[in-house]
C-alpha cells in the first residue's frame, strides 16, 4: 500500500510516513505487521529514518535498484549458458539502437573508452572494468531505459566473470578488435552490421570460455569472483 503511493507520487520525496499505529488502524494489521513492512521498504531504499520515530519517503536510485538486480540475477543461481543467451538477446539489439540512435558526443566517449582498453591491455582488471563500461555506455546509446536497466546488473555480473578467464593481453586484444569493429558500424549507422558484429563479440566470449576449459554450465556466484570460479553443480 505503501510502496503503490510512493510510485504513484501520492507520497513525495521528503513526506512523512504515517506513524505505525495509523498505518495498522488503516489496513487492519498489527503494528508488527507495518514494522515488517517498512523495514522491507527501507531496506529497498523508498524509505528512510528522519529520526528513530519518523521515517519519510525517499526514492530508490538507479544504483540501489542495479544492485537488488544483481543480487536477485547469483540468487537464481545462473550459468554462464544462462548469460550467454541473455547476452545474444540484448547485446545485438543495444548495438542495433545505438548505431540509429548515438550522437556524436556518445560515440567519443566510446572511442575515448576503446582508447583507454588499448592502454590497458596487460592489466586485466583495469580493462575488464573498461569493457563493462563501454557496454554499458552502448547500451546508454540506444536510448531505452528498460534496456539500459536490462543491461547493468548482467554486465555487473559478468565483470568479475571475465576477469577469472581474461588473462592474457592476446585475449584482450582479440575482444578489443571486435569492439572496434563494433565502433566502426556505429560510426556509419548501419544497424544491421553492428547488431551483426555484436552477436559474433558475444560468441568470441563463449569459444574464449570454451578454450579455457570451462563448463558452459559453470555456475556464475559471489565466490566465483575474482578467484576460482563455482563448480558447476546443479541448481537448487
């Protein structure tokens, strides 16, 4: 009930709550009840303590709800199959938008990006962040919020991922030749080539996988990350 009047703008950033014994008059529960619940709404960030007696609304960031996404994505277990085929469906569309949609102040952050991978080749970490930022900022380019928020927790997700396989400055400039090839059919706004050379970026990714020995069945969790990665033991 709550949660429905902060979404709908009934209840503003910065209103106050009504108190526990209002909230549990108004839909006939317990005050134990409403505690329970505006606990879950604070730990989801649409509240805050103003004082230990008066919590108001405060809206969730895009942050706060990547992270909730990330989380929900290890909870559920996922294989890097799972990723895969989320990758192959989002991947070439973002791409496809981004080639109809970027403008030129998107494309020099992304070329500025590409230039920094190149920089960064022998340091893995360094340029399996820079990697997840120029998808991310792809996926900025096609100018569709759903998607964007589609994006970010898988990239997020894999990140620590790639950096437990992406060990040698020949692999990394294997991934950064596709992304400049990617860059190129944005460049020229043909959609159709860079969805195209997407799709072949994301299946590079599983043949790396695949040389490396890994089980494309691993399962994708905290403990994989940076270290060892999960054993590939079935789903609970």
């Amino acid at each position: 009930m709550i949660r429905d009047r902060i979404l709908s703008g009934e209840l503003a950033e910065g209103d106050r709550i009504p108190s526990e014994t209002a909230l549990a008059r108004e839909a006939q529960v317990s005050r134990s009840t409403v505690r329970e619940a505006l606990r879950t709404l604070e730990e989801a960030g649409l509240v805050a303590r103003a004082s230990p007696k008066i919590m108001v609304v405060q809206r969730a960031g895009e942050d706060r709800a990547g992270a909730e996404l990330q989380q929900a994505l290890r909870r559920q277990n996922v294989t890097f199959r799972d990723l895969h085929e989320a990758l192959l469906v989002l991947e070439p569309e973002l791409t496809r938008l981004a080639a109809m949609r970027a403008d030129a102040a998107a494309t020099a952050r992304l070329q500025g990006n590409l230039e920094r991978q190149s920089a960064h080749l022998d340091d893995f970490g360094t340029w399996c962040e820079l990697d997840r930022e120029f998808h991310v900022e792809i996926a900025e380019m096609s100018s569709n919020p759903v998607l964007v928020m589609a994006c970010r927790p898988i990239s997020d997700v894999l990140q620590p991922v790639l950096e437990s396989f992406m060990t040698s400055p020949e692999l990394t400039h294997r991934a950064l030749d596709l992304h400049h090839r990617i860059l190129e059919e944005i460049l020229v706004r043909d959609a159709d080539a860079a969805a195209l050379m997407a799709r072949k970026h994301v299946n590079d990714l599983r043949s790396i996988w695949e040389q490396a020995g890994l089980n494309f069945d691993l399962r994708i969790s905290d403990e994989a990350a940076p270290g060892p990665l999960a054993s590939a033991a079935p789903r609970r």
